[in-house]
C-alpha cells in the first residue's frame, strides 16, 4: 500500500484545477485580441477615407492648374457656386469645393486657390476636411 501512494503522488501530470485555470487564462487572451479585430478595420477604413480625400483635392488641383488666368473655373470665389459642394465617390462620402482668391499687391500676379475635401464615415463622430492649397501664376 505505502508503494502504491508513493506512487500516485510522484506521478506527473496536470491536475484538473490547473487545467480549468489555464483554460481560464487562454480564453481572456483570446477575448482581448478578439476585440482589437473591429479597432483594427474601422482605423483601415478611416485611413481609406483620407487617403481618397488627398486624391480628390489633387486631382481638382492638377485639373485647376491647366486651366488658363482668364478660364471661369478660376474666377474669384467659392467654387461650386450653385450647389456649394461636388458629391464625389460611388457612395457620397467625400464633398468638394474650392476657393480662389487673388493675392494683393505686389503678388497680384497669383491667385491662390484652397481645395477642400470633406468626409465622413467609418465610425467618425463628425466630418473631417483637408485642405489642399497651391498657388497659379498670370
């Protein structure tokens, strides 16, 4: 009798005690990486969304800076004038406008033209815009 308990207490092995805390433990490390997953793909959809952002503006800037001093698509103001913005995109996530204005003296050979980009989406709690600004020579 002494042999076997000896025996059964130099065994090795897991007892069931340390089994279930274990599994405890690997399964809190599962739910915390599993909730990084959404995190994760709303910031990639947030970064998609500036990213076409920035394509928009310059776009509208590469578009503008062909155009001639005289052409009405540069003429002093806010552009669109009768809708205000430009929808843009399959799904209307991003709005357009432009606002040139001609620099004051002795820099009246330039205007200055602002293109921004307003979106929203993605779990953004308000609309962001960027800004894209250059400068056209006469």
């Amino acid at each position: 009798m002494r042999q076997t308990s000896a025996l059964l207490r130099d065994s090795r092995g897991f007892t069931l005690v340390e089994m279930l805390i274990a599994i405890i433990v690997l399964a809190v490390g599962i739910l915390a990486v599993g909730r990084m997953f959404p995190a994760g793909t709303r910031a990639q959809v947030q970064d998609r969304l500036l990213t076409g952002a920035n394509s928009y503006a310059q776009e509208k800037l590469e578009d503008l800076s062909t155009k001639s001093w005289a052409d009405t698509a540069l003429s002093v103001g806010t552009h669109p004038s009768a809708t205000g913005k430009e929808i843009l995109g399959s799904t209307n996530q991003w709005q357009r406008s432009y606002v040139v204005a001609l620099m004051a003296a002795p820099m009246d050979n330039l205007k200055k033209v602002d293109v921004t980009v307003t979106y929203s989406g993605a779990g953004l709690q308000s609309q962001r815009s960027i800004v894209a600004t250059t400068y056209l020579r006469k």
